[in-house]
C-alpha cells in the first residue's frame, strides 16, 4: 500500500475514546452518550472535509458477540464514521486504571512518588494498542492522514510504521512530557520512545515539553536532534510547540443566544449580589491541586477579615476514575476540607465556599464562567488547561481576573493572567488579594489582550495547523525531500559543465557564497567573489544568476560592476537583466501598505527576543534572530509564524522560515519564479546548476528539471539531489568551473 497516492487522503483520526460512549440501558438494551470536548469539537469540520473516520474505544468492554451493542456500534459506522476498537475487560483494565493512569499519567505530571507499575498493566497496554493498529489498519486507504492523539497509544505509530512504512502518521500529547530526570524513571520507557518516533511529526504544548522530549531521546536512546526535527532509521521526525485552543463561539453563543444560560447567569448574578465569586473549575484529579487551593482559601480568609461574607468560592469538581484507590482518598480530602472551611467561617446568612461535584452542563458552565469575578485556575501540573481560555472566551465584558498556575501549560501563552505557584500558598492568597484589588481599567486592559489571543488561536487553527505541518513533514519523508543528499561528485560536475555547450547557474547569496554573519550588513563578500563571479559571467556559454532574498541596494552596491551577471533580488521580487543593466518589478503595481500592520507584531517579537532586529527590505521585512538565545528564538520563531499566518491567512503574504530569520514578504516573490523569467538565457542550456542553503531555495529545487545539478549548503533536510559543507566548498566548486571553461576557450581558439 502507498499512502502517499492521494496527496490530499482522508483524516484517520485515532483516539482512546470515541465521542460517543457506549452503556448499557437495563438488562438488554444499550444507549449512547455523546462525549464533549475541545478535541470533538476540532476534529469533526476537518472529518467532514476530508471524508475522514474517527477510531476509538467505546468505552465498554462486554460481550463483542452481543447483537444489540453490535447494531449500536454498526450504527455509529455508517452515520457518524465512528469505528470502535473492541477491547477486553482485564486488558482494558491494565492498560487504562493501570499502566496509562497509574503508571504514565502520575509520572508524567511528574508525581513518581505515585507511580504504580505491574508488568502485567504493560502487557495490557501493548495489547491495547496493537488492537488499535489492527482497526487502523482494516480502514487505512492510500493516502490518508493517520492522527494519533495522546498518552494512551504512544505505541501505536511505531506499530503502523512497521506495517505500513510510508504511512502519513502525525502524533499529539496533550498531557505535559515530563524533565528527562523524572521520565527516566519510567519502566519501558526506551518503547514508548521507539514507539512516538514512528511518526512524521510529534507536537507538544509547548516548548519545555519538547525540550524535555529532545533530552530524553538524547541521554536513553542516544538520538541528538534539532530545533525542530530528530533523525531515526534514516528519516526525519519534526518536532514541534502547537498549544491546543477552544472553540470560543460554543460559549459566547450560549451567552449571546441561549435562553436557559442567559437566564442562568441573571439567577447566579442574582444569588451572588453583593459579593465577588471565585471560581475552581476541575476533574477531581490529584494534578489539578484541588485541596491546595482550598487551604489557600482558608488562608486567605483567616488573614483578611475583610473579605470574610465578601467573597464566595465556587468549586466544580467533576469525579474521575474513582475506582483508583488515589483518587477515592482524593474525594474523601476535599470533602472533609470543603467541610471544615465551611463549618470554620460560615454565618447564617453566608457559606463561603458552594461545592459542586458533579459533571455540569455547558449551559450553566457559560453561566459561572460568565459570573465569575475570578478564575482560580492552578493545577499543580497541567499539559495546558483549557478551563484558563474558556473562562476568558466568556468574559464579555472583560472585568474579570485569570489566576494561572504557572506549572500549566497554558501560563507560556498567557502571560497577561497572574502566575503563581499552586504550593505556595501565603503567595497565592496575596496575589488573590492583590487580584480582587486591582483597577477595573486594569483588569479590562489584562483581559483585552487575552480574549483577543483566545479568540485568534482557537481550535480550528490548531487542528489546520498540526495537518498543514503534518503533510509538510510526510512530504519530506516521503521523497518530496531527499532526506539525505549526497555529497556532490565534484569531478563529475566538472565535467558535466566542461562538455556543456550551453550552461545556467543560479546561486544564492548568504549561506551560499558566503558565511552568515550574526548581523546581515556584517556578511559583504570578498573582492575575489566578485572576481570570480565576473569569470564566469564573462564566458558567453555560461548564464550566471546570483539569486539572493538581499536588496537591490546590497546586490548593485557588491555586483552591479560585474558584466554579464543577472541579479534577481528579494527572492525575485525585482530583477536586473545583464542586457539592459535596468531593475525591473515583477509586479509594478505592487505596494508595501501591509507594512503598517505587519511592523508592529515584528517589533513585539523583537522586544520579547534581547539580539533580534528587523530589516526592512522593498518587498518584505524581516526579523532576525541569529544574535539571540539559540533555543528561545527557535521557540519564539515558531509562535511568530503561527500567529502571523492567521494574520496573513486572506492576504497574497506568507511568512517564511529561513536560517535564522522569519520572513514576511507577497508569495509571489519565490526563487522558483526566477527560472521562468530567466527561460530565455541559455535556452538550451545542457547543464543547469542550483544552490541554496535554506527553504526559500527549495522553492527554485522543485522547479528544475530532474537531470539538474541541484546543491544544498550545509545538513538541513532539502529537495536538492546534492550536498556541499559550507559557502568555501561551494566557492573551489565554482573556480574549478571558471579554469575549465577557460581551458575550453583555449582549445576552441
């Protein structure tokens, strides 16, 4: 099988649970439950685009012969494309309550003081997702897209790999990977590895999360990595930061249309008249640092007695996979504290914290989020928490005041919420003292910035996101890219140019023909390149075109001199012909008005990075980051362009990652466009010749012809057929070129 046949391919979505949950109703019937989520909500539009499945446990482990849960199941396949893996009670049991909740999840959130690990829970885990692979495998057709979601089937696209190597296999953790110290703690934790790496691209939350993930590949299976990508078994893995948002319109339309939740929240204003709500919003889970939280309150109670009959907490916790042992002491810790804070601080007419422990609607979830004057949201270890972006999405009218742990994923993202450490609690109740305090001004200017980011980075552009990538990644690995070029036969080429008759060189500039300098004003060429460059460009057989991202300026002022040169600048937004010596535009109507709104979300990113600046060029401006923490500009680059393509989504501007740099320029000013413009030089020409060190010359790669001397500077992954080490080998290439089309001028003389 080829996956790779039908480029666009169907989305394989797999997942442990299913959106709908399988139960029974009485002795004989069955009914189902339909789950909800952030992630139902961001698959099912991509599902229906694509004609996609969706691939997950039922959630029930009875009888597979029995024929009404069979008909409900079959059901679920031919309505919604719902296809259910069947496992069996004791291997649902060790690979769910045991070894992905009592071994990975504790660990994970770095509790392994928690940890409870059986070799039988890992054999169940196995099973499990070798049967996943197997219902995988039954629907898989060429060319679809297979996206693995979290820490329940870290095996599973390891497992797909070896049954379908040229599979399209994406892979999301959505709970926290923990410091390499804590995870090396973990039985088999050299499979799981083996296993996640079986995908073309791995995404976490954020960028400690990978980091984490690269040091663990690093110190157990000995795999150094890039920023951003790993090589395993002679293919690339990427790597990548994609923080996972919400679908804000689910609870602003409850609140701007829905009778019984607008009604909801006038009773809720009504009851709560008077006094300022905190709000708690948890699975009742060990990691959500429930029972820290209530001490805090208390704390905060017994050392203001101002707030005391002020103040009203309200805690939702919802139970959670009470059949483990931990988690009953859970429930009985937070009922006795809910209790005694109560029984402490309550008057007759004031009970300072409302406790809730149940699953509650999305109705009266909108209602309470939209009360709140606070959130009260710190976990004591948290991938991310959407409950911090839902409770912004419903502050409509922005007065309210996010507290974030800082030990949750979302706090990277959030910088405007006030982070605290959940364990300190003296700290925590100032800073809800200070919180509850703070200006209305204040609080709506926080607010602002925080429903503006919520809103632009919802699910939807998560889900497009993680595919776009996932594609790009499978491309690579596919073939699209050479995942390996090999070093150029440097006596071949020579040949092969000095028996051409006719002859087209495109070179790049930095990188290229010469080394990067930490600034780019810093990196001028040598007087012997453009001794060089004259050479070449003088020997009538040989068309030389220096294609560079440079200006006009930096190209004119170093080889406006050298007779016979094309010079094709900001990616060949503007050209000058030798012929004519005249620069001119390929889109003369353009204008640069963009810039206005562009320039401000660069110099935000500059300030945020100590060594960035930006370059202001015609076409294009550009941010660069060579000067910077290597590791935080990476990170940065990466948040930059994904809030830049939203913002660029409905415009003829892209923004593009080069060596270093974050581009944003019009999509037509591509290398890849030089060649056309360029068909009339050399015509004929028997040897063409390309090189570039970064993904603005791939573009020109994948337009040449097959037999094409394509040259690739340095070790990054590229379409180019060859490689060279750095801009000095490139340059010996280039004087073995000269001395051999002057040999053959004097033999034709």
């Amino acid at each position: 099988m080829s996956a790779n046949e039908n480029t666009d391919g169907r989305l394989v979505v797999v997942s442990n649970r299913l959106p709908f949950t399988l139960k029974r109703a009485g002795d004989s019937g069955w009914r189902t439950d339909r789950s909800t989520g952030g992630l139902a909500t961001a698959m099912g539009p991509i599902l229906r685009r694509t004609g996609g499945i969706w691939i997950g446990w039922s959630g029930d482990s009875s009888d597979p012969q029995d024929e009404r849960r069979q008909k409900t199941l079959k059901r679920w396949a031919e309505r919604e494309r719902y296809f259910a893996v069947d496992i069996p009670a004791e291997t649902a049991a060790g690979f769910y309550e045991g070894y992905s909740n009592q071994t990975l999840w504790p660990l994970f959130h770095q509790f392994p003081s928690l940890l409870n690990f059986k070799p039988e829970h890992w054999q169940a885990y196995r099973e499990a997702n070798l049967r996943f692979r197997d219902v995988v495998l039954e629907h898989l057709r060429p060319g679809d897209i297979v996206w693995v979601h979290d820490y329940q089937l870290m095996l599973l696209p390891e497992l797909l790999r070896e049954a379908v190597p040229d599979a399209r296999i994406g892979f999301f953790l959505h709970i926290p990977f923990p410091s390499s110290p804590i995870f090396r703690l973990l039985p088999r934790r050299e499979e799981l590895l083996q296993g996640l790496l079986g995908a073309d691209y791995l995404a976490f939350h954020t960028y400690s999360y990978l980091q984490h993930f690269r040091a663990s590949t690093l110190r157990i299976l000995g795999l150094d990595s890039r920023m951003d990508r790993l090589e395993v078994g002679g293919r690339s893995v990427r790597l990548d930061a994609l923080p996972i948002g919400i679908a804000p319109r689910e609870f602003t339309e409850l609140l701007a249309r829905d009778a019984e939740t607008i009604k909801r929240r006038d009773e809720l204003r009504a009851r709560f008249d008077g006094r300022r709500v905190l709000l708690g919003v948890d699975r009742l889970d060990y990691t959500k640092g429930i029972p820290e939280r209530l001490r805090t309150f208390r704390r905060l109670l017994r050392q203001t007695p101002d707030l005391r009959g002020h103040v009203v907490l309200i805690q939702v916790a919802v139970p959670s996979r009470e059949v483990i042992p931990m988690y009953k002491e859970l429930r009985q810790e937070v009922d006795e504290l809910v209790g005694k804070i109560n029984g402490e601080f309550s008057t007759p007419d004031w009970t300072p914290i409302t406790y809730i422990r149940r699953g509650i609607p999305p109705t009266e979830l909108a209602a309470l989020y939209a009360l709140a004057d606070l959130a009260w949201v710190t976990p004591l270890r948290d991938g991310l928490n959407l409950v911090a972006k839902e409770y912004v999405a419903c502050q409509q009218d922005g007065a309210g005041v996010l507290v974030l742990s800082e030990f949750a994923g979302a706090a990277s993202e959030m910088g405007e919420a006030f982070l605290v450490n959940p364990y300190d609690e003296e700290r925590t109740a100032e800073t809800i003292e200070r919180a509850l305090e703070l200006p209305a001004d204040t609080r709506r200017e926080r607010m602002s910035a925080l429903h503006k980011r919520v809103l632009r980075n919802n699910v939807f552009a998560w889900g497009d996101r993680f595919l776009a990538n996932l594609r790009e990644a499978a491309n690579e690995r596919a073939g699209n890219f050479s995942e390996k070029p090999q070093a150029l036969p440097v006596e071949s080429a020579v040949a092969a140019f000095q028996q051409a008759a006719q002859r087209r060189l495109l070179l790049d500039y930095d990188g290229t023909l010469v080394p990067y300098a930490n600034r780019p004003q810093d990196a001028v060429p040598p007087a012997e390149l453009a001794e060089l460059l004259a050479t070449l460009a003088a020997d009538p057989a040989t068309a030389i075109a220096v294609v560079s991202g440079r200006s006009r300026h930096d190209l004119e002022s170093w080889f406006g001199e050298v007779k016979g040169l094309w010079l094709a600048a900001e990616h060949g937004a503007i050209m000058r012909s030798p012929e004519t010596m005249r620069w001119e535009l390929y889109r003369p109507d353009y204008t640069s008005d963009w810039k206005e709104q562009v320039s401000p979300v660069l110099e935000h990113f500059m300030d945020r990075t100590p060594g960035s600046l930006i370059e202001e060029k015609e076409f294009s401006l550009v941010w660069h980051y060579r000067m910077a923490d290597p590791e935080f500009g990476e990170w940065l680059a990466n948040e930059l362009v994904s809030n830049l393509e939203q913002m660029l989504a409905d415009t003829e501007l892209r923004a593009y990652r080069g060596q270093k740099t974050v581009e944003v320029k019009p999509g037509w000013a591509n290398k890849g466009e030089v060649l056309a413009r360029l068909s009339h030089s050399a015509p004929h020409a028997e040897f063409c010749l390309a090189a570039g060190d970064d993904r603005t010359d791939e573009d020109l790669f994948a337009r040449l012809r097959e037999d094409a001397w394509t040259i690739h500077i340095g070790d990054r992954h590229t379409r180019a057929q060859y490689c060279l080490a750095n801009s000095h080998e490139l340059r010996r290439l280039l004087t073995r070129f000269a001395a051999a089309g002057r040999t053959e001028s004097r033999t034709a003389g």
